[in-house]
C-alpha cells in the first residue's frame, strides 16, 4: 500500500463557468477565469492498494461516483483505494469545495499511484470530477480556455499570473452554510435547457473572460471589476429565467450587494461576484478589505478575508 497527501485551495471564478458542451468530458459551454483562495482548504489522503474502496468526506463515509470515476480515470484497472478528505469550511454551500477537493484528489491519488502525470493531466483529469477544479491545480488567476481538441485535453487550467502578482483580497460574505438545493450540474443544465437568454450568455464568455485577462494582466481594478460583475450577473439571469427558476440569492445576499454598491459610490473599488449558492465575494485592494469587511459584517454571517493562494500540492 502506498501513501500520499495534498492540498489545495478552492478559487472563485471571477468570469463564470456556467453550463456544458459536453456532459461527459465536462467541458464548458464559456471559457473563465478565476482567483484562487489562499483562506481555504481541502486536505486529501489517498491510500492505494486496499481491500476495497473506502471514501471519508470530512469524518463521514461517502460514495460519490464521482470520485470513484476520477480514480478510475488516474489508473484504469485499479485496486481498492480509501479516500479521507477534510475541508476547513463549509462544502457544498457555493464556497468551490468541490474545485479543491478534486484538485486535492488527483494530485495525491497519481502520487499514491506511483503515476508522474503533467500538471495538464492533472488539471484535466480534475475536470472530469468538477468543472471549476481544472482552475485549482493553479495559484493566483487562472483562465479556462474552451479548448479545441475532441478529447478535452486543451480545455484544462492555464495560470495567466502568480498568486503574489497582485495584492488583491476576495473577501467571502457567508450568508449561509446550508448545503445547496439545487447543485450546479442540475442548475447548469435547467439553465441551458430553458432560459432564453442562454444563447446571450453563451456569445458573452469569451469577450469577458479576455477583458478579465487584460484587466489582471495591467492590475485595472475598475476593468476587472466592471468585467466580474457583468459575469454574474448575466450567469445569475440565465438562472433566474430558467423554467422552474434558480434563485440562489437569500435576503442578505442582496443587502450585501447594496453595501458594495454604496463601498463604491463612497470611492471604495470593490466589486462582487456570486456562484451558486447565496454567498456574496467580493474583490478589492488589500488595503480597502477592513473597510470592506465592515460594511459587509452587519449583513452576513460572517466575512472570511482571502489573499490570493497558491497551487495544490503534495505535503509530507
Ligand atoms: C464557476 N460555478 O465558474 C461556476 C460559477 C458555480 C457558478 O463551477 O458540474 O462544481 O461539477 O462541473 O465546477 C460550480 O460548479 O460544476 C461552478 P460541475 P462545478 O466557479
């Protein structure tokens, strides 16, 4: 039996992934972009070689096929492999903890399994288990391109600028930690299948995700900001005009956006971004995030202070 552990951290898609063009290679309908999270993370133990399968998310038993897929996928014929994975914030609740745990997931089960895959391998190998965990084998911002080869072997992360490249902070607005009623998948496809501003949404992504580049690229604030916040919210109509609709927003998630409004028409650049789930993220220079952070405060929860992360990794 071999042994290994990784970590990595979730990332918030800045312009969002938001629907397929192939269910089972999982590739997106629209390229994006994101920011790895420095706050958070998932820590993975794979074990190779046991009787029989054994997954443990966070303490409990779990049989995500999922999982069972992407392990398939690291060494077809595999033997039994157990799985013990621990997030240090909520999963399931719109906060990407399934970006880093199957970031976490691969990187330590091609280690366990004595495999040397590329970080590109990796990144697509990660995509099969989750979309938006392609773009957590990466630190810093990091696009995910469409891609052009059958196979999805070019629509894997691409890391545009380190994590120290510019000092940005993404603060989390929890308004919640209840897990989501509706999963992205499910959300993805209602929205593709039924709203009519899909098509819009679609024409928009690479636009978007370009204007996002050049934004970080230059560290334009106000551009990366205007870029993000026209991503959610067209990914956010696609939603709310499906058939049944999808309204991941809670009350306090639209109070939270009126205190970034009101941050801004008091000078303060700071910009929001939601997935989906009824968080609120925010993006700011580091030097505004307490002043951000207290307005956010009376509306939520709680508000988690994020500087940009690095790459998932291997650890002893
Ligand atoms: C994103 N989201 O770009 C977008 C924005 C949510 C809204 O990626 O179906 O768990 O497993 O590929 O990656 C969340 O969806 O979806 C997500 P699947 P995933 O971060």
């Amino acid at each position: 039996m071999r042994e290994a552990t990784a970590i990595a951290h979730p990332n918030i898609a800045l312009v969002k992934y938001w629907g397929k063009r192939d269910l089972r290679l999982n590739l997106p309908a629209v390229p994006s972009l994101s920011l790895t999270l420095g706050g958070y993370r998932t820590r993975t133990t794979v074990t190779w070689g046991t009787s029989r399968d054994e997954i443990v998310l966070n303490g409990l038993m779990g049989d995500d096929p999922k999982v069972r897929r992407v392990l398939d996928l690291v060494a077809p014929g595999r033997p039994g492999v157990r799985v013990e994975s621990d997030n240090d914030f909520p999963t399931g609740a719109g906060l990407a903890s399934s970006a880093s745990g199957f970031a976490a997931l691969v990187v330590a089960a091609a280690a366990a399994a004595g495999r040397a895959l590329s970080v590109d391998a990796l990144s697509a190998l990660a995509r099969r288990g989750s979309g938006s965990a392609c773009r957590s084998l990466f630190g810093g911002f990091v696009q995910w391109p469409l891609g052009t080869e059958p196979d999805g072997s070019d629509s894997v992360g691409v890391p545009i600028a380190p994590a120290d490249h510019w000092d940005v902070r993404l603060l989390v607005a929890v308004v919640s930690e209840a897990r989501k009623d509706v999963g992205s998948t499910e959300g993805m496809t209602r929205s593709q299948e039924t709203s009519p501003y899909w098509p819009t949404w679609v024409a928009m992504g690479p636009g978007l995700v370009d204007r996002a580049r050049e934004a970080v690229l230059a560290r334009d604030l106000a551009a990366l900001g205007e870029a993000m916040e026209t991503s959610t919210f067209a990914m956010h109509a696609t939603m709310h005009t499906a058939v049944p609709p999808l309204l991941y927003w809670q009350p306090a998630t639209v109070a939270a956006l009126h205190a970034v409004f009101a941050l801004r028409r008091d000078g303060v650049a700071a910009y929001a971004t939601m997935d989906a789930g009824p968080q609120v993220k925010v993006l700011c220079a580091a030097a505004d995030a307490e002043r951000v952070r207290a307005a956010l405060v009376p509306h939520v929860l709680r508000v988690d202070v994020h500087a940009p992360g690095g790459p998932a990794r291997l650890v002893p």
